[in-house]
C-alpha cells in the first residue's frame, strides 16, 4: 500500500469520526429520524419495458429499476460505474467510464457484447443516446446527480424500441422541474479527482426549468500491469465539462411542452504520451405530452445532435520504450435527427392499445492521418471515409387484461434503412495521388421485431410470467466502413458486406413478494443470434511487424482483426435479484446472473465453434447493504464479482476473475448541508481488462478515495 493510499484512507476514517461526532452534537437532525421510504421492487413503476407506464409486477420482461437512493448509497462516480451493480451488465472493458476511451464504452447485457458497437439501446428520457456513427456511448453527458431513476430491461422483449435493442434497454430519466430547488456539490479525492455540480430547478405556476452544470478532473494511474510497465506508460486522466438544461410548459393539465438541451466537452489521455482523445457532443430535443378528449395520450419528439471526436493512437514497442504513432483522427463529426410519434390508449375496457413511428437520420465522416514514417517524423497518408444510414420503424402494441390476475402483452414492429453516400479514400500526403478510391453502393434491407408475453398471478405473493421474441440490429456505419486501432496494436477492419444480426429467444420468470419488505425475482433466459457480428482475427503480427491483409501494417506483437458475420451464437442463464428491508433503517440487496455463452455455427471460421463470447463472463453477482438513519449517518457497503472471461475470439487471452467492494457515509450536518466520503475498490485490488497476444496487460482503476460535501436547499 503506497504512502498516499495510507494517508488517504486514514483521512476516511478522521471523516467517518467526525461527521459521527458532529451528529451526536447537532440538534436540527434529531427529529429527522425516519429515512425516506424507497418503492419496493415490484411495485416500482417502469415504461421503458412496453413503451407505456406500468408496474414491474405487471410486465412479463426482466427489468431492473434504479431508483434516488440507490443512486444515494452508491461510491460510483458516473452513470456507467453506477450501473455495474447489475449483474450482467458490462462495457467492453470493465474500465470505470471515467477514464477509459469511448470506443471501449458500449453497453453490453446478456453476454452481448465485447464489441465497440453496442447491441444495447441507451435511451435519455426515453430518446436516443448511443453516438449515431458508432454506436458507443459517451456516458460524461449526463451526470449522476442529473438523473433520477434508471429503467434497465434485460433481453429482446423490448424489441419495440427497433434497432440497437436487440440486447436490451437502458432509460436515463432525468430530475422533473416539479418544485424550486438547489443542490451544489463540490468533492475531492486522491489521484488528483475533483468534482463540482450545480443542479437546480425553478417552478413558476405553468412553468417549470432545470439547469445543471457538471465539472470533473482526475490527474489518473497508470493502467497498465505494473509489472510490465516501461517509460511509456502514463497516466489515464480525464477533464469534462457538461451543461444541461430542460423547460417543461404546461399549457394545460393534460397538454404538456417540453425542451432539452445538453452540451459535453470531455479530454483525456489513454495512458501513454501519445494516446489522447477529446470529444463534444450537442443536442437539443422538443416535445409535448397531450391527453386528449377521449382519453388518448399521445406523446410527439424531435431531436438533433452533433458529435465531434479527435483521436491519436500509438503503435507500443513490445519492450515498453518507445511508442510510435500509427493514427491521427483530427475531425471525426457525426449527426443524427431524429423523431418519435406514440399513441396510446385505453380501449374495450380490457385494451391497452399502442402505436406509434420513429425515424432518424444518421451520417458520419472519418479524416485521419495514418502510416507514419520515423523517417520523415510525419504521416505518409490520409483517410477520408464517409456513410449515412436512414431508419425508419412502425409498431403497435397490446396489453390485454383477463380478469384481474392474467394479462398477456404482444408488439410487432417493422423498421427499414438504407445506407448510402458511403465512401473510402486514401490519399498520398506528399503529392496527393490516390491509393485507394472506394464507393460504396447504397443498401437497402427491412426487419420485422415481435414481442409476445404472458403475467400470471398465483395468489397474493406469486406471479409467474413469460415471454417470447425477435429483435434485431443493423450493423452501425462506423462498422461497415471504418477500420480501428486499438490497445495492444490491434487493428480490426471494417466490413461493408455486413449483415443484420437478429436475436431469437424466449425467457421465464417467478415473482416473489410476501409483504413490502422482501422481494425476489427469478428469471431463465435463452437467446440465439443469427448472424452475429464479431471480431474475427486474421493474423498476429509476431516479435516483428508486419502486413497482414486486410488490415496492412500490423506493429509487432500486434494482431489483424476484421468484423465478420458467423452463422449462429448461443446465450443463455438465470437472472436472480432479491431485495429486503428487515428494519426501517436497514436494506439489503442482492443479484446473481449465471450465463455462459457459445458459438454454435461458423462454416467460415470452424476453429470458433464452441468458443465463448469475447468479455463475456460466465458467472457475476453483486450484494449491498445499507443503513439509513438521517439522526445518525448513511452508510452502504457493495461488492460485486466478475467471473473469468476472454479477450479474443479464439479464447487464448484469458482475463481472471475479479470482486471489488466499494463503500460510502454521509451525515447531514445541518437540514441543508451533508458531508460524504466513498471508496471505490477498496481492498485496491488489481484486476486485468485486457489482454494482447504481446503480453500487454491493461489494469482496472485502483483504490480511490472521495469525500466532499453536498448543499441543498
């Protein structure tokens, strides 16, 4: 344990003592006594699953709900950190998303994953959120302490979102401007961390706003294996700046307008000197929700956003003491536009009917500088690569009641898209000549998306439920045209004759809830994607460099990889989540997800069949406990394990198996002031999240200690 660890836990504890101290002398806290009651797990209400509101023990599909004190008792710094107490859920690394690099930043659930694409819809008040060129998602935009609760929907039922849902659902639902009211936050942490935060809302009658400013820093690690390192490996360090701001106008009580906008600015190096990348994301929404006469609801958005991405990467000496750079992305923009239209109504007495349409409009352009001569000290060549993907989806819903115990549900939706204006361009830097000058033609394909189910009560306490399903994804024009470096010396290469991939499967569940203070959920699931998009390696470049087509110049100890379609991949497991409250001011809560996966069918590639899915891991759990007392202090204690998993498709980069245990305390020190203190990996474990055929191994974020305080009025 190094000397600013020592120092930086022992003021943890001198913080501990003395907010304990301060509460034991502050008189105003004393007849605050009873904490804030939380929702229990079925009677949580969710609308990300069916598209229209209702409560968890009414949908068939498996869905997890995150609500204001959970978000409260978790040490996690960023929405994607907060979200890893789900078992199941990953990004492709496992790195926190403060610090690793936003190709490495898609969500995956149910073993889909291991890609830089996201098979998994991020969704902020319910419109997308995932980068429209690539599929990733720049978590920085929205700041933990903007969003109120998180609807996460495990599996295709919810296939009525259309593309990228193949996988599942993430809705971030942001602070109602309800009420007038401020909070300020301001903490500081080791590793050179800071974070400051103004959320406020204003309510004036018919008009409601919220503003939110959000500013981060973090000096960083080195996250590469300390055995390994060499005078190369730096710091990952991150600075980001977010504004967000919403205005809601309520015409009447049942006509309401609403308008968003969000800006993010983040930077960051990707730990050598030469690593870096900086990001800005825009994007501003309107809508309105309107009741009509008859009873209809009907719910109407537009939406455009401007994403503007610049990279530099690195080729690693296999010694550690040089790097070289291989790639320079000095513009990468991208846009989208975008909108939704949803009916829905309540019909025949027994008819919850829903319709609806949504359409966007995407295109991307890649410039970058690439094969770099050390003899010149210069790149040689420039790449330009272009594409747009129009998509437009229709669908209709039902749910149904039979009595008041039974409901069945069904969806059917059908999407289009087309990808066009596609191009490759290689040009010489130093005459401008030509070397590689690419059209690609237009594309055209459709997917139909069904959702059917069945909620069964059996008594007061049991509910049983099912569901069967197809959805689907297309593949993103970041992955049909362009190539991408990353750690290790890897370059994988686009593929422009990518097909859809589409998810068939079924799953079961039991609903357990004896009295308000114990909940449990169990859930099997089995999925099969047909044509699959993965990561197929080509080549490995060995102790010394060399080309390797279709990639070309692969750096040594470096591999070729290109994304390819396979025929057919299996996943499947069990879902467990249990929640109790033995005591006011105690909860406790635990998930487990079991689920292996496997290739099943690859004529071109028989060397993958029976192959586990790259990241995936096998076994994962997380439990908490949490004791809330506002006379006393807010103390949560969480541990979560990641099973062992692989980081190629050939299964010969093994990541161990990994837990980490976070913890945090807060005490009110006055009705408005609160003081916290958190500690993310506290046993400063050191796990792998990657791994090369070169040996290179990346490490996860070490012991990080914070502590700061939170103003409110």
């Amino acid at each position: 344990m190094t000397d600013r660890c020592v120092r930086a836990s022992a003021a943890l504890l001198i913080l501990v003592a003395g907010a304990s101290a301060l509460g034991a002398q502050s008189g105003d806290t004393a007849t605050s006594a009873r904490p804030a009651k939380r929702p229990v797990l079925l009677e949580t209400s969710t609308i990300t699953a069916t598209r229209t509101a209702r409560a968890l023990r009414e949908v068939p599909a498996s869905v997890v709900v995150l609500q204001p004190l959970d978000k409260v008792e978790s040490a996690a710094k960023s929405v994607s950190d907060f979200l890893r107490v789900i078992p199941g859920y990953s990004t492709k690394d496992y790195q926190s998303s403060t610090v690793t690099s936003p190709a490495n930043t898609a969500p995956s659930l149910r073993g889909l994953g291991g890609t830089s694409a996201s098979r998994t819809l991020v969704l902020l008040d319910g419109i997308p959120m995932n980068e429209p060129f690539a599929g990733w998602v720049y978590w920085p935009r929205v700041p933990l302490g903007l969003v109120q609760r998180v609807e996460v929907v495990r599996g295709g039922s919810a296939g009525v979102w259309g593309d990228r849902a193949m996988g599942g659902v993430i809705n971030l639902i942001t602070i109602e401007p309800r009420e007038t009211a401020m909070s300020l936050k301001a903490a500081a942490g080791n590793y050179g961390a800071m974070r400051s935060s103004v959320v406020g809302t204003v309510r004036q009658d018919r008009f409601g706003i919220l503003f939110a400013g959000d500013a981060s820093g973090l000096d960083g690690w080195p996250n590469v294996k300390e055995s390994i390192r060499g005078p190369i490996d730096k710091e990952v360090n991150s600075r980001s700046r977010v504004l967000f701001a919403k205005a809601l106008y309520d015409v009447t009580p049942l006509l309401q307008l609403h308008v968003t906008g969000n800006y993010m600015q983040d930077r960051r190096h990707n730990g050598s000197v030469l690593k870096r990348n900086r990001s800005q994301v825009a994007d501003v929404r309107s809508g309105l929700r309107w009741v009509t006469a008859d009873g209809s609801a009907i719910n109407a958005s537009v939406y455009k956003s401007h994403t503007d991405l610049a990279v530099r990467s690195s080729s690693d000496a296999l010694d550690r003491q040089s790097e070289t750079p291989n790639l320079n992305q000095f513009d990468v923009p991208s846009d989208a536009v975008g909108a939704q239209l949803q009916w829905s109504r309540t019909a025949f007495r027994r008819h919850q009917l829903a319709a609806g349409a949504d359409a966007s409009s995407v295109s991307g352009k890649v410039n970058e500088d690439l094969n770099y001569s050390r003899t010149t000290s210069a790149y040689t060549r420039r790449r330009h690569v272009a594409g747009s993907q129009h998509l437009l989806g229709v669908y209709v819903g039902d749910v149904i009641s039979l009595g008041g115990s039974t409901r069945l549900f069904g969806s059917l939706r059908r999407d289009s898209w087309r990808n066009h204006d596609a191009s490759r361009v290689i040009r010489n830097l130093s005459d401008g000549s030509s070397i590689v000058d690419s059209t690609y033609a237009p594309t055209d394909d459709s997917q139909l998306s069904y959702s059917t189910g069945i909620r069964q009560r059996m008594g007061q306490a049991f509910s049983l439920r099912g569901s069967v399903y197809q959805s689907f994804r297309a593949p993103t024009a970041n992955e049909l045209y362009k190539p991408f470096a990353g750690s290790g010396n890897v370059i994988t290469e686009a593929n422009a004759d990518l097909r859809p991939e589409t998810l068939r499967g079924v799953e079961i569940g039991v609903d357990f809830s004896a009295s308000t203070a114990f909940a449990a959920r169990l859930t099997g699931f089995w999925n099969t994607v047909y044509d699959p998009v993965q990561e197929i390696t080509i080549g490995l470049a060995g102790s010394t460099a060399r080309a390797i087509a279709p990639c070309g110049q692969i750096a040594a100890g470096g591999a070729c990889r290109q994304r390819q379609n396979l025929e057919a991949f299996y996943t499947h497991g069990i879902e467990a989540d249990v929640e109790a409250y033995p005591h006011r001011f105690w909860s406790l809560r635990g998930s487990y997800t079991w689920n292996p996966t496997e290739i099943t069918k690859a004529p071109t590639q028989p060397q993958l069949v029976g192959k586990a899915a790259r990241g995936n891991s096998r076994h994962q759990y997380s439990a908490s406990v949490a004791y809330s007392n506002p006379s006393v202090a807010n103390v949560s204690l969480t541990t979560r394990f990641v099973g062992r998993r692989f980081d190629d498709d050939l299964n010969s980069l093994e990541l161990e198996s990994f837990y980490v245990t976070d913890g945090r305390v807060a005490r009110r020190l006055t009705s408005k002031a609160t003081l916290f203190a958190s500690v993310e990996n506290m046993f400063d474990r050191e796990y792998s999240i990657s791994r090369a055929a070169s040996g290179f191994v990346r490490v996860g974020s070490p012991r990080l200690v914070e502590a700061g305080i939170q103003y409110q009025w």
